[in-house]
C-alpha cells in the first residue's frame, strides 16, 4: 500500500470520526431562542377574537451576567402588546401593566404562566385559533432583537415549540 | 291548676333556677326552628332573588335560572375581552365536563357575561367556538346591561371597570376586575357551593356535583 492510498484511507475513515467527536463535543444548544444572555422558552398563546385580545405565556431568563431589559415587544398580530401582572385585590382579581423597560436581572427570568403575568396581545388583527401561529419579536437593551413564533394552543394542552 | 307545678317551682327553687329553665326552653325552641330550617334548606347559601332574562350564545332567549330548573347548574362568570383569569377559568370548567362525561347528564353549565355591553351573542359564540366548546350543554349567556348588571349585583358579584384608555380611532378600551367564583346550583334553583375559578380543582367540584341530590 503506498503513501497516497493510505492517506485516502486515512481520510475515508478519520474523516467522520471527527465529525463524530465534533459533534458529540459541540456545546449543548439551550432549548428555546437565545441571544447574549436571554433566552425565551415554552411560548404558547391563547385564542382571541378579531379585535380584542389574546394573552401569551412562556419564561424570559437572563443567563448573563449583567441586568437586561425587555423595551418593546411587536407583532404582527396585534397593534399593542403590554406585559400584566395579575394581582388579588380587595376581592378582586386586577391585572396591573409592568412599567417599560422590564428589567431581568442576571441569573433571574421573567416567568409567565395563566392566571398570573402574561404578555398581552391587544386589538387582535384576526381572529387567533387552536393551532395558528404568532411571531413576537422582542427587543432587548443588550441582547438586541429577538423573534420568537409560537402556537396558539390551551392550558390542558399546550403547543410544544 | 295547671299553673301549679310552675308556682311550686318557682316557690321552691328561687328566681335563678327558673330563669334557667325559661333559657333552657327558649334554647331548645331556637334548636328546633334551625332544624326545620336546614330540613326545609338543605345547606343552601343563596338564590336568586328573581328571575332575568337572557340570551345564549345563539341568539335564544334563556329565563335564568328557571330554564334550568331540574338541572344541576355550574355558573361561572366571564367576559371575552378578558385576557387571562376568565380564560384560566373556563378552561378549568371544560376540565370538570369532560370528567363528567357520560355521568353529566343532567348537569348544564352556564357562563354569564361580565361586560354586556361589549358581549353579544356574535362575541360570546365566537369565544366558545375558538375553544373548541360544545355548546349543547354549555351556555353562553348576555343581555341587556341593567339586566345583567342587575344579575351580578343580585349574585353578590364583586367587578369594577379598569384600564379604561381611548385608542386612536376614539374607541374606549377598558378591562374588568372581578371575582372569579364558580357556582354550584342544585336542581331546586338553590346556590349550593362556590369555588374559586383560577384554583379550580377538578375533582373537587365533579365530587360536588356528583354528590348533590
């Protein structure tokens, strides 16, 4: 065997063996979208009908190690999308608007979940059904801007994205 | 004659001892009339004072709460521009439906509109049918504001309008806070257990049901 046809056979077989090790020592890839520190995981929305509202949940989380802040969010589902807070008052159950910029601290997210905070989709475009999809895109002082698309599902059965 | 053994009583045993006898008597007449009461009661909690009338989610007119007479009856309170609570809610509710399924048969669930000037029966369908609600035993029910209004005073319903803000188009935009109970009625028209509708346990209320007569 002379030199070329072993360096073939070299290559025919080392080739994928370091595609191999390549790839089982690639950094694991967060679930969800991430950019700097945030990443944004489990985005599932509510149906809504033409013209009123929606509500989207899912968790925001700053891995960095610097605050971050949520400045707007856009869709083009919706003219206007606020972060609330529902919070039990005097027998009530109120829903109070987060003040812009929200800011996630290092290591801290912004977890929301039904009955609870929640991004709110006002003055619905068209109608939002079990099983449409909804792109938001989120910009965030230091990460930047960041789009996200998820389904429209129900708290029993929430959409896998 | 007959006043007798009362005179020795009390000729024997003082003003005390027969102040006592006079409470005692007085106690076991109050025990008796609360006995009758539960009796004739059962352990309701409310009503309704009257009756009102209504309109599903279909456009037919519903007289509430006598149309559901004879029937099991879960209320619940909702409004379509509610983003969160009332959603969480009815979800919880579709929950308990479908745990009754085969066993509900006489069992109607209904959902009544806090915001009767927004919520028309075209709203109310349209927030069923996004959910995938059957709305054969399900009803979606509006009306008239006074009406409805008068309904959720009379149901002790605690709501107040907030976030009350005029988009571009001059369009006034507004959400409510609210209470979010969940009614069981029995098939008398009587109000016999209230949950709460954000932290509704399934089982709990299917028992309850279940267990009424």
């Amino acid at each position: 065997m002379n030199f070329r046809s072993q360096l073939a056979r070299s290559l025919r077989l080392g080739l994928p063996l370091l595609a191999l090790l390549a790839a089982c020592g690639a950094p694991e890839q967060p679930q969800g979208h991430r950019s700097g520190g945030i990443t944004i995981t489990g985005m599932w929305g509510t149906p809504g009908i033409n013209g009123r509202v929606s509500a989207a949940y899912g968790t925001i989380a700053n891995h960095g190690t610097e605050p971050d802040s949520l400045i707007a969010i856009s869709s083009p589902a919706a003219p206007l999308i606020e972060v609330h807070q529902m919070v039990e008052q005097e027998g009530m159950l109120r829903m109070r608007g987060m003040k812009w910029p929200v800011v996630i601290a290092p290591g801290d997210s912004l977890a929301m979940a039904p009955g609870g905070t929640h991004l709110m989709l006002m003055e619905l475009h068209q109608s939002l059904q079990l099983g449409d999809s909804v792109t938001l895109r989120l910009s965030f002082a230091s990460a930047g801007q960041r789009e996200v698309r998820f389904q429209i599902g129900n708290q029993q059965n929430k959409p896998q994205n | 004659m007959s006043k007798q053994p009362l005179q020795v009583l009390l000729m024997n045993n003082g003003p005390g001892r027969s102040r006592n006898v006079w409470e005692s008597t007085l106690a076991a007449l109050l025990l008796l009339l609360t006995a009758i009461l539960f009796w004739g009661c059962g352990n309701a909690v409310g009503q309704a004072s009257r009756s009102y009338q209504l309109t599903d989610e279909h456009g037919r007119a519903v007289t509430f709460p006598n149309d559901y007479r004879g029937r099991k009856l879960v209320v619940s309170y909702i409004y379509t521009h509610c983003p969160d609570v009332c959603i969480v809610t009815t979800t919880a509710i579709e929950k308990v439906r479908k745990q009754l399924a085969g066993k509900g048969d006489d069992v109607s669930f209904v959902s009544i509109t806090l915001d009767p000037r927004r919520d028309d029966t075209t709203a109310l369908r349209q927030y069923a049918e996004l959910r995938g609600i059957d709305t054969q035993n399900w009803h979606f029910l509006t009306g008239a504001e006074s009406t409805v209004d008068s309904l959720l005073d009379d149901m002790g319903l605690v709501r107040r309008r907030s976030f009350i803000e005029q988009n571009e188009s001059g369009r006034e935009t507004y959400f409510i806070d609210h209470d979010d109970p969940v009614v069981l009625w029995d098939r008398e028209g009587a109000i016999r257990d209230r949950f709460k509708g954000t932290t509704l346990n399934s089982d709990d209320v299917a028992q309850a049901i279940h267990e009424l007569p």
